[in-house]
C-alpha cells in the first residue's frame, strides 16, 4: 500500500508540474495577449491620426483645385479683356494713322496757301 501511496503522491506531483507549466503558459499567453491588445490599440490609433491627415490633404486638395479652378477664369477673363484691348488698339492705330496723314495733308495745304499768299504778297 505505501507504494501505492508512493505512486499516487508521484502522479500528484507530475500532475502539479503539469498544472504550474500550463499556469506558466496561460500568463504567457495573457501577456501575449496584453501586449497584442496595446500593439492593436497603438495601430487603430495610427490610422485614426493617418484617416484625420488623408481628410484634411483631401480638403486642402479641394481648396487648391477651386482656387486653381477661380484663377483659371480669371485668367480667361484677363485674357479676353486683353484681346479686346488689343483689337481696340489696333483700330485706335489705323485711326491716328489716318489722323496724321489728314494732318500731312493740312500741313500741305497750309504750306502751299502760305507760299501762295507770300507770292501775292510779294506781287502786291
């Protein structure tokens, strides 16, 4: 009987190891866990400050493209104006070009009824 009392304080203490290393393994594994759990967090953290910068990129991107978008017509309108303003002047070219030739012209008058009014002068 004392072996028999022998063998079952021999399975006991076997089975007591047993229960210490599975205790060993279940705190490993809870830290595991633990630490997975903060790795987690940290990560879902990350993406929420990565989500708040790509929201506010894609607004700042938005505002870039209207303003882009307020200059192009702008531009368009600068442009148009210019073109009217350039056909403006080229009509108010041909006309000064049309005025100094009348004033050529006048001048020649002028020249010639001076020359004529000196030769009557001169035959008076």
């Amino acid at each position: 009987m004392s072996g028999h009392i022998r063998a079952l304080e021999f399975e006991i203490s076997k089975s007591l190891n047993k229960v210490e290393e599975l205790n060993r393994a279940v705190d490993q594994k809870n830290y595991e866990l633990k630490t997975g759990k903060q790795s987690l967090a940290e990560s879902e953290s990350d993406i929420a400050t990565l989500n708040q910068q790509m929201n506010n990129f894609v607004s700042e991107l938005n505002h870039l493209k209207a303003l882009e978008q307020r200059y192009k017509d702008e531009n368009g309108d600068l442009q148009r104006r210019i073109d009217q303003e350039g056909a403006s002047n080229v009509e108010l070219s041909g006309s000064i070009k049309e005025f100094e030739v009348k004033i050529r012209q006048k001048e020649d008058q002028l020249m010639y009824m001076r020359k004529e009014l000196e030769g009557a002068r001169y035959s008076n």
